[in-house]
C-alpha cells in the first residue's frame, strides 16, 4: 500500500512537472499548443522533468497544468547565457534598424518624393520652366548634387529642408516605367552600386551652349551668328563651405577666342543657416566672397542664357544685342554684372508661405572715365580707386508672387589722372521689379530700373551733370500646347536717356531721347529639355534713325 501510495504521488508530481518543463523550454504552450522550437542557445538554458508513463493511462490533469508552482532547474554556463542572449537581442533588433534605415532614407521614402513635387513647383520653377529639370536622367547622387547647386545660386530661395525631398522627386521621374511617384527613386536603390550612387559628388561640372541667330538689318550689333556658352564647376562637400567658379563666352568684339572668355563668377560660400537652425530653423543665411553676379533686380538670378526665355536681353541690361550702338549709348546696367567683393544673404519666413530675403554686398563698383561709366572698362578684375560700391536687394512674396527692390552705388573714376586729383564721379543704380506666374502656365514679369551718373564736360574742371538713364520691360509667357509644348511670348520694353549733352561719338544732337521695342514669338521645348526661342523684335527709333525690325532664333541646351 504504501509502496502503491508513492508510486501514485510521483507519477502526479510528473504529470505536473512535464507540461510545464515543456512551457518553460518553449516547445508548447501549458495547454498543449505547439509553438516554435527554441534551442538551447536561443533561451541559455535547459530544463529537465521525468518521462511520466501512466499504469493507468489516465489524462493530465488541467489543475496540475495551470500550477504555478517553480520548477527546479538546472541552470547553464553563465557565460554561455551572457552569449546567447546577446545573440537573441541582437536577432531581435535587427528588423527595426531596417526598418528604420528604409524609412530615413529618401529614395525608398514615396511619401518623400511626394513632398518634393510640391517643393519643386514651388521652389524651383521661379528661375527656370519645370520642363527642363524633368527631362534629365540623373541618379538620385546626381539630382542630390544639382539641387545643393542650384539653392546656392543668387536669388534662389531654397530651403535646406527641401533638397532631399526634391532630389526623390526628381529621381522618380527619371524612372519613367514608375507607376507612383516614390517607385522610380526605390527602383533607383535597387540597382547594383546604387548605394554609392546615391551619395551625392562633392565636385560637379554644369554647362549652358545656347547659339544664337539675329539678322533682318544691316545697323545690329553683333549680327549673324554667336555660340553663347556657359561652364562652370562648383565643389559642395557636406560642410559648411562650399565653391564654384563659372566662364562664359562674352559678345565684345575682342580679337581672337582666348579674349572672349571672360570669368563670371569664382567664389568662396559659407552656409550660416546651421547657426540658426536650434531656434529658427526656417531661415536661411549665407555669405560668400570673391566674384559673382551682383543680386540686382529680378533678371540677375535669370542672366544665365539657360534662364531667360527670349532671345535677347531686356533693353535695360542689354549689352552686345542693341541696334546703333554708338548713337544710343550703354544702358542702365548690362547683365550679367558680375563683381568682386562680399555679399551676405539671409531668407526667413514672414506668414504662412510668405517669406522675404535680403542681400547686401560690398563690391568695386562701376568704372569709368570724365565721359562716364565704362562698361568694358568695368569688367577688369581690379578697382580703379579705393572706394568700394555698396548695394542691397530685398525681395517679399511666394510661390505665385513676388516684389523686389534694389539699389546700388559708388565711385566709378580712377583716384588720380595725370598726377591732378580729380572730381569725384559717382553713379547710384536703384530699380523695382515683380513678378508673377500659376504654375508653369502662365508667367508674367515686370521690371523699372534707373541710373544716375555723373559726367564731366571737361578734364580738367567744371561742371559736371548728373545723366539719367532709365527703362523698363514688361514680360509675357502663356502655355499654348502641352504635346508638343509651346508657349507663346510677348514683350514691350523701352528705354530713355537724359542728358544735357549727346552720347559721345553719338550722330544725335541731343542727350534727350528714347527707345522703344516689342517683341513676340514662340518657344519650343525640345525632346532631353532644351529650349528653341524664335522672335520678331521692332524697334521704334529716335527721330534721324530709321524703325529697325530683327529675327532672332536661339536655342538653349544645359547639362
């Protein structure tokens, strides 16, 4: 009996121990349900119960089953444990750093690229048509290197927190077999090495070849043909200090190829926006130095032959592309005025999508002689004297709108001529501009500048007059056809000149007169994103100058 009696209470002490050795282990559940086998190394530890073989055969019991009471184990290696759970914590996280690498980085991120299309058509499309960036096939590394580029561009206004979303957005639509915005840059990581083509180059090199035809007169300057050509490089690093440096092919009638080539802009950029991004993170500053397009007027930001969209240059920054030079003289300012010096640009927001932006730089100035601003003299990479020019640029609007005004002025003559201290020539430049456009429908742009100057008479005395010089434009795009797409552009632009003495070498005998021009053609945007303007310009003369009438066609590729 008593042999029986303890018989039976070790086999209730292993029907209890068994289902719960097999819980513990992880091979079923308390309840009989099978889950999945964990090995030894996986949980650092080893159970070990009784076979129980029932004479009887009877069940488990389902009280025995719930019994919370310990069981005794035998306990592994410490060092062993120690090693396998290490194993299984990092087993464990390893689909969340996955996770949360697919969900930082932008080119997998479709929700990204969505928000890039709406900061491209707000960001990018005020300087240049949305057709020509969506016409390239770049990388997501390419499309990340030529959005840093072109927000450092003067005038450009985009925020750092736009460029990854943009550069996704863009290299989505160079996936054209995409079916959603995101798939093309996912389909871009997918590629053999597309991790380190992602990675965007430190060094780029860029380049606008837009040759030109204008004819119909035998009174035009630089008539027939001219390959306008920009190239410039510029090396952003992922700090603060960035640089480029860009040279076109000017139209000044220099002898030979080399003197044509002039250097439009080699300079040193520092991102101030990090100092501000703790506390202000929408504002944007920087400060450059060396030479560079001065940030006068809206047409600044537009004098590369890429961005402007017709075939010659507003009459008050025309220069090389004007009818009876020598009778009509220079005009307001030629564009693109490029300078050396410092300039310092800060961008913040005003009211929802409002923002304004400022620049104020310190450059050489204007040069010129007792006849008054040279412009060809104003190109030379040195100052004529030891007063630096100052100006300012401030601008208010949003995507749709935008005012601007500007201002600049300075010495122009040199300090001393022939051992005698001269009069002090000075000139001030001041100008008012806006612009407006829906999309990329419809664009309208308006601009008044004007220049006062002073001018002596004769060298060696009194008295010297103040000119003025003054003009506007008022420009037209409206979007006629989607496939092919073609707009059609409207132009009307003048120009006055006030003096009390004729332009010098000038046939008119009066230094009061001006000039007025419409223009009107079509643009053509070519299959890869280039541009085909073709224009009729009419030129109402002042009395003794005939009406002159030009044909004009320029073609504008950039990479």
């Amino acid at each position: 009996m008593r042999t029986t009696t303890l018989y039976l209470a070790v086999c209730l002490c292993c029907a209890w121990a068994w289902p719960k050795a097999l819980a513990q282990d992880g091979n079923i559940s308390p309840r009989g349900l099978r889950r999945p086998e964990r090995t030894t190394a996986q949980t650092g530890r080893q159970y070990y119960a009784a076979d129980h073989h029932s004479q009887n055969g009877s069940q488990r019991d389902d009280a025995a089953l719930s019994d919370d009471r310990p069981v005794e184990m035998e306990t592994a290696d410490p060092a062993v444990e120690q090693t396998a759970q290490r194993e299984l914590t990092d087993k464990n996280r390893l689909p969340d750093k996955r996770a949360a690498s697919q969900q930082r980085t932008p080119d997998n991120n479709s929700a990204l690229a969505a928000s890039g299309r709406e900061a491209f058509n707000r960001d990018c499309t005020v300087c240049h048509d949305a057709e020509r960036p969506l016409s390239k096939r770049k990388t997501l590394g390419g499309w990340r290197s030529t959005v840093r580029r072109m927000a450092a561009k003067p005038g450009a206004n985009i925020p750092s927190g736009d460029w990854e979303a943009i550069a996704a957005y863009l290299t989505a639509q160079s996936n054209p077999a995409a079916e959603t915005v995101g798939e093309g840059a996912a389909a871009e990581s997918r590629k053999p090495g597309a991790e380190k083509g992602s990675e965007a180059p430190s060094l780029s090199v860029y380049g606008t070849f837009s040759p030109l035809f204008r004819g119909g007169n035998d009174n035009l300057q630089n008539p027939g043909f001219f390959p306008e050509t920009w190239l410039g490089a510029s090396w952003q690093p992922e700090g603060v200090l960035s640089a480029r440096a860009t040279v076109c092919i000017s139209c000044h009638n220099e002898q030979g190829l080399i003197s044509r080539v002039e250097v439009v802009e080699a300079a040193l950029r520092l991102d101030l926006s990090k100092w501000f991004a703790s506390h202000h993170p929408q504002v944007r500053a920087t400060a450059e130095a060396g030479r560079f397009i001065v940030p006068f007027g809206a047409f600044s930001a537009q004098s590369n032959p890429s961005a402007y969209r017709t075939v010659t240059k507003p009459l008050i920054f025309n220069m090389g592309q004007r009818v009876f030079n020598a009778n009509l003289g220079d005009s307001v300012l030629p564009m693109p005025y490029a300078d050396e010096g410092a300039n310092f640009n800060l961008s913040l927001p005003v009211e929802q999508d409002v923002n304004a932006t400022m620049d104020v730089y310190l450059v050489n100035g204007l040069q010129g002689t007792a006849n008054g601003i040279d412009f060809l003299m104003s190109r030379d990479y040195l100052d004529n004297n030891s007063n630096p020019a100052v100006g300012g640029r401030a601008t208010l609007g949003n995507q749709y709108i935008r005012a601007g005004g500007s201002v600049t002025g300075g010495r122009f003559n040199s300090n001393a001529a022939f051992g005698l201290t001269p009069q002090v020539l000075n000139y001030q430049i001041f100008g008012f501009d806006i612009q407006a456009r829906y999309e990329d429908l419809i664009r309208v742009q308006a601009e008044y500048a004007r220049r006062d100057s002073d001018r002596q008479l004769f060298l060696l005395g009194l008295p010297v007059i103040t000119e003025h010089i003054s003009g506007y434009y008022v420009e037209g795009e409206l979007r006629v056809y989607c496939q092919p797409r073609i707009s059609v552009l409207v132009r009307y632009d003048g120009q006055d000149h006030h003096s009390l003495a004729p332009v010098p070498g000038s046939s008119l005998g009066t230094g009061n007169f001006g000039v007025r021009r419409f223009t009107y053609g079509l643009n053509f945007t070519l299959p890869g994103g280039s541009l085909l303007m073709i224009n009729h310009e009419h030129w109402w003369l002042p009395s003794g100058l005939d009406g002159v009438d030009v044909i004009g066609a320029r073609w504008a590729a950039t990479f």
